[in-house]
C-alpha cells in the first residue's frame, strides 16, 4: 500500500506518461476504442480499489493540491485557440446549428434525469451537469465541472465510461452519416452551398514549440492559476454552484479568451502542455474511485442514450424546419460530444476545406460547456 503522497503522486505522473507515449508512438488500435484518457481513469481507479493507495488524508493531499493548481492552468491553455473574430465568420446559420445542438444535449439531459432521478444516487444531478460540461464542450471541461461539484469520485466514474461507449457509437454513426447525407438533405430540402465554398477562416497553426514558448506556456499558466484561485477564494459565494471555484475557472476562461486574441494565443506547445495536465487531472480523480460500486453504471449507460435519442429528435426536426444540411448537422453533434479530437475528422469526411468548421465547432464548447455544465447542474439541483 502507497501511503506517501509524493510516491502517490509519482504514480499518477508516470502512467501519465506511459499512457500518453503508447498513445502517441505505437499506434495501437485498442486505443482508438479506449482513449489513453479513459485508460487513465481505469488504471488509476483500478489500483485504487485493490487498496493499492492508501486513504489516508495526508496521502492524498499532495495529488489533490497539485490537481487544484493544474485544473484552471489548464482551461486556460485549452481556450488560447478561441478567437471570436475566427467564429462570427461561420456565419449565422452555422453558429445557430451548433447552439441547436447544444441546447438539444441539456434538453435531454434535463428530461432523462427527471425520468431515472428515483433510481440514482442522491446526488447524480452533480454527474449529469459533469456529463453534459463533456457533451458541450469535451473532457477539460466535465473534470473542471467535476471539481466545482465535487461530485462523488465513484459516480464520476459512471460519466466517463458512459460518455467513452456513447460517443465511440456516435463517432461511427457520424461517419457513417457521409454515406446517406444527399438522401438526408433530399428530405430536409437542404440548402448545400456552404459545402459548395471553402471557408476562409484563417491560419490556425501554433508557432513551433521552443524552450521560451514551453516556459510561457507552463510556468505562465501556473501563474495564472495561483492568481485566480486566489482571486476567487476572495469573491462571495452565489448558490450551490458559484463558490470559490468556480470563480476561478470563469476567470481563467475570460483570460484565456483574451489571450487568444493576441499572439500568445498561438504559442507553441499550449494545446500538448493542457493534454499533460488533462492526463493528470483524470488521474487523480480516479484515485478516488472504488470498481466495487459499479453495480449503477449499466442505469447510466441507458440514460446516456436516452439524452443522444432527444438530441437526434430536436436536431432532425430543427433540420427539416430551416433546411439544414447533414454536414452542419453531424458536426456540429460531433463538436458538442466528441469535441476537438473528432469534429475536424468528421468534417473531412465530408469535404477537406470544411475542416476549420469542426475545429471552431469543437473551440466554442471548449468555452462554454463548463458553464452549460454548471448552469443545468444548478437547474437539476432544484429538481431533486
């Protein structure tokens, strides 16, 4: 049994490490069906419930006080891509696709937590606001929610697995959506020409990683982190929701936004340096989870889909009322559950020059879904 917490802590580091190269050099197909975060989270929870760290107190504190200063470093670094001026050139209708799509998520997750709320954990409405922060924007932001919360470690665990199976189907059906998509848009009467233009969203590649932009990049956020924590502890607490954490990941997201729209924004080595930290983050988080009371996740699973069946039945009827095309439609889904890594491979699925769409998609959740997590949470709460 591990009672220190550095050697804790050291454990978490070096799967994160292990994890994180396997993923990237071996190129292994388990991991295109389990993600090296997900694998994280088993691993760390897995060591957990065989007793291998310790609960003491004093063991864990040191993974839970490094967690506290890297989550907003973090989300900081996550928003240095989303630039405002590159988004309003989506165009109205575009932009009011993705929101449809959003808004569709919490409609669903609203509506299947008031069905299942007799059957689950008292305080399941803390993992469906960390599910939905995860569906509306991507895994930075249901941990980010997950802190705020403090929903229970183990029925974290229930989101994670059930948005890992629920987007892997979705992600297939996406694709396979390509092959029906002139039939779709027959049905909708689609208006398809912004699939007949590329968009000319502008240059969005990071400038090349260097000792300077690593040190900015790290020791930068850092910064930034302990001044906002800080700064939050110091404002007053507004409901259930609004304490002293949350106030610290709103304003990292304000000042991550503006420093997306300067050239620090396109620093080298922001979006590997936040991966990092995401990895560690999980890791910690799944130490405090326990396999044994597992026996909940299959409900969860089956709530999951339930909120993907409203979200198909809102977008297609949005669809048939304003003339949508499938394109818009699958990746702005796509953008909302699967986020960054796969709204762009959707996109190219269906024309290579629509790429930039899923990226920006996928970049405004990345700056919204924490608060869509938190405010339905808020909502859920007054619901139990």
């Amino acid at each position: 049994m591990i009672e220190n917490g550095l050697l804790m802590l050291s454990v978490i580091l070096g799967l994160s490490c292990i994890l994180i190269v396997l993923e990237k050099t071996t190129g292994w197909k388990l991991f295109k069906f389990v993600p090296g975060m997900v694998m994280m989270y088993l691993i760390c929870a897995a060591l957990n419930s065989v007793g291998v760290f310790s609960d003491a107190e004093e063991t864990r504190q040191v993974a839970a006080d490094v967690k506290t200063v890297i989550l907003p470093a973090m989300i900081f670094l996550f928003l240095f891509g989303c630039d405002f001026r590159r988004i309003i050139k989506l165009g109205p209708k575009l932009l009011l696709t993705y929101f449809v799509a959003a808004a569709s998520l919490a409609i669903g997750v609203v509506v299947v937590f008031l069905a299942f709320k007799a059957l689950l954990h008292p305080e399941s409405w803390k993992v469906f606001g960390a599910l939905l922060a995860s569906w509306t924007g991507g895994s930075a932001n249901m941990v980010a929610v997950q802190d705020v919360l403090q929903a229970p470690e183990t029925i974290f665990g229930y989101a994670l697995i059930t948005d890992t199976i629920v987007y892997s189907f979705w992600l297939m059906a996406m694709f396979s959506s390509v092959a029906v998509s002139d039939r779709f848009n027959r049905f909708t009467k689609a208006d398809t020409s912004v699939m007949d233009t590329a968009l000319d969203l502008g240059d969005t590649d990071e400038k090349p990683i260097t000792a300077a932009s690593l040190a900015l990049t790290v020791f930068g956020s850092l910064t930034v982190a302990i001044l906002a924590i800080e700064l939050g502890d110091l404002l007053p607490e507004v409901g259930d929701v609004l304490n002293g954490t949350a106030w610290t990941i709103i304003i990292v997201s304000i000042l991550g936004v503006i420093v997306a729209h300067t050239p620090l924004g396109r620093i080298g080595g922001s979006t590997e340096i936040a991966t990092l930290m995401l990895f560690i983050v999980i890791g910690q988080i799944a130490t405090g989870s326990d396999f044994s009371a597992i026996t909940q996740a299959p409900l969860y699973l089956v709530a999951g889909f339930l909120v993907l069946l409203v979200h198909v039945i809102i977008m297609v009827i949005y669809a048939k009322l304003t003339r949508t095309e499938l394109f818009s439609l699958a990746v702005a889904s796509t953008a909302n559950i699967g986020g960054i890594a796969s709204a762009p491979v959707v996109a190219s699925a269906f024309s290579r020059q629509m790429v930039p769409v899923g990226v920006l998609y996928a970049l405004i959740g990345s700056l919204l879904g924490t608060f869509m997590g938190l405010a339905v949470a808020q909502l859920l709460s007054q619901l139990v």
